[in-house]
C-alpha cells in the first residue's frame, strides 16, 4: 500500500484460536464496517472468488438451505461488493506470480477442524477429481437459484390485493390475503419481501411467522437482531 500511496489500516481482534467459523466472520464483518465508517468509505470490497462460491453453494447444501441460500454470495448487498467472484483461484494466483506479488496463506483456510476448510482440503479436491467441471457446475447451480431470486423479489408487487407497501420502518402486506396463500406461495412472498430488508427466513422463521398470522391482531415476534413481524390491524 505504501509503494503505491494508499492509506492502509490495521485493526486486530481479541479472538483466541479455536473461534467458531461463524463468531470470527462476525467480528471480521464488524471491524471493516467501523474502518468504513471511520474512512467514509460507502463500499466495502471483498476478494471471494469463484472457488469461495462453489464451497459456499455446497456448505449451503449440505446444511440443507433453501434455493435463496443456493444462489450463493452475491456480486453486490448493501455495502459489500465482490468483484472477483467469477475469477478462479488458481488464476488469481498465477496473476500474482506474473507480477512478482505475494499473497499470505492464513493458516485457518486449511484447518480441516473448521467444515469450510475441510470441504476445501479434502471433499472439493477429491468431488473434483471424478468430476473435473464440478466447480463449473456449482457455480451454474448458483446463477439458476439467483436468477430465480430475482424473479421472486418482482413478484409482491404484482399479487392482486397484497397492497405491500413500504414505510422507513419496514413492508408491510395485507395479513388476509397472505393468509389465503398456500403456504409454498406465502413462504416464498414472505422471503422475498424480507430478503428486501436485509433478513433471511429460513424453514424456522417461515414456521413462526405461519404461527404469527394464525393468531390474534396485536401479536408480535422477533424474528433476528431489530427485525420484527407484528400482525396488527389486517396487516403483516
């Protein structure tokens, strides 16, 4: 960063070595979000690449997620821009090689005690030997649930009745009329809807939120961290 007059920034966090995969992105997440802020950077960007996809498409499998959670990482939410994600590791690599640059191997990205850097080390490279175009092919699975996630996120707004609309607090839909669904459509409105305010709902919240709308005007649930669902006066 010298060498090229940037400014550059270090922030270390208090975390011992056997944090969880998930505790340690959090708090990954946080600092650049606070380094942002300090910055008055409005875009964060992050060096995931096409390999990263293809672990996120098959750990989001094996854990049993939805087509949303199928479509991967996306290239760009909210601040967080992934530029690099159609670019392969092995290319990124040997551009570094070509330009006599150096690139830091973390030490954690292949401790198979972690299940990410497991599918890395050892179930990705031997998938990938029977099947050469797996990560190809991945990656293909992922473009089909995003296009499909972009279609659902078009759809309330073209359910006759649904009324959704938006207020700096939140969306709100007609309660009744979502009610009437079958449940596979109401699920798949109510991610949609909720994928616009920055929340995944998974098999579980869906399941609160059936239970929420069955019962009386003036419920409410907390669903994740300063999100709520409130049935009150024939709105969700």
């Amino acid at each position: 960063a010298a060498t090229r007059g940037l400014p550059f920034h270090v922030r270390t966090l208090a975390l011992d070595a056997g944090v969880s995969e998930t505790r340690a992105r959090t708090a990954r997440r946080a600092a650049l979000l606070e380094l942002a802020a300090e910055a008055g950077a409005s875009v964060i960007v992050l060096a995931h690449h096409a390999d990263d996809q293809a672990e996120t498409v098959l750990l989001r499998l094996l854990r049993g997620s939805g087509p949303a959670g199928l479509a991967g990482m996306a290239p760009r939410h909210r601040p967080w821009v992934r530029p690099l994600l159609g670019v392969r590791r092995e290319t990124l690599l040997a551009h570094l090689v070509a330009r006599g640059l150096h690139a830091w191997a973390d030490p954690a990205n292949s401790d198979p005690r972690h299940l990410r850097s497991w599918l890395r080390v050892a179930v990705l490279p031997a998938l990938t030997a029977r099947l050469p175009d797996l990560a190809k092919q991945l990656d293909r699975a992922a473009g089909q649930a995003a296009e499909a996630r972009r279609a659902w996120a078009q759809v309330p707004e073209h359910l006759r009745g649904l009324d959704v609309q938006r207020t700096p607090r939140g969306i709100s839909v007609a309660a009744p009329v979502l009610q009437g669904y079958r449940s596979s459509l109401r699920h798949a409105v109510l991610a949609a809807l909720s994928r616009q305010v920055g929340v995944l709902l998974g098999e579980r919240r869906l399941a609160v939120l059936d239970r929420l709308l069955q019962g009386q005007s003036g419920g409410e649930v907390t669903l994740a961290a300063a999100f709520h669902a409130e049935l009150a006066f024939g709105r969700l």
